[in-house]
C-alpha cells in the first residue's frame, strides 16, 4: 500500500499500475477525487493534487495500522466517498474502502 501511494504521489502524468487482479489509472487534473471503475480491472482515480492526496494518505494510514495494530481480529480500513456537500470527492465517485489484510502476528 505504501508503495502504491507513493508511485501515485509521485507522478503528475496519467499512470497505470499493475496490482493484483488489475490495475489502478490516475489522472491529475483539477476539481475533486472522482473515484471510478473504467472496467471490471481498472479502478480509475482523477482530480486535483490537493484532492488525490486523500486517498494517497488513506494508503499510508492503513498500511501504518497494519503495521503496527495489536488488536488483529477486525482490518483496519478507511472510506472514500461522497457525501452531500462535499467539496472534496466528486458526486459521480463510487464508495472505495481500502483494507489491510495483514497477518496474524505484527512484523518483528
């Protein structure tokens, strides 16, 4: 996840990047995150730097909670999505959650 953000975080042109069972496309443009499904594989993402960075730091944070969680039965994870009156995400976003499935016992 932390590498996911970062190769995002990194780049200004359209990207593509290989995950497992897809790939995740970003745009930066302007106006806010509009979170999207190009086709069954392709999660899309698109909008502002200011806007992206909302689901770059969701990558960082729950690759930190994976990380560093004591309680392991329940995944940590974060939502992104629309509510009315948000200015951030875009109406026409689809609800992401993004989960850390880590394992049983914390990294030593």
């Amino acid at each position: 996840m932390r590498v996911l953000g970062e190769i995002l975080r990194r780049h200004a042109e359209p990207l593509n990047v290989a995950i497992t069972g897809g790939f995740v496309a970003q745009e930066v443009s302007s106006g806010p995150l509009l979170v999207s499904l190009r086709d069954a594989t392709t999660l899309h993402l698109s909008g502002g730097r200011e806007f992206l960075d909302i689901l770059w730091d969701a990558l960082d944070d729950v690759a930190e909670q994976a990380m560093t969680a004591e309680d392991r039965i329940v995944n940590r994870h974060q939502h992104i999505e629309y509510f009315p009156g948000d200015e951030y995400r875009s109406p026409n976003s689809v609800p992401l959650t993004i989960v850390a499935d880590w394992p049983e016992q914390p990294p030593k």
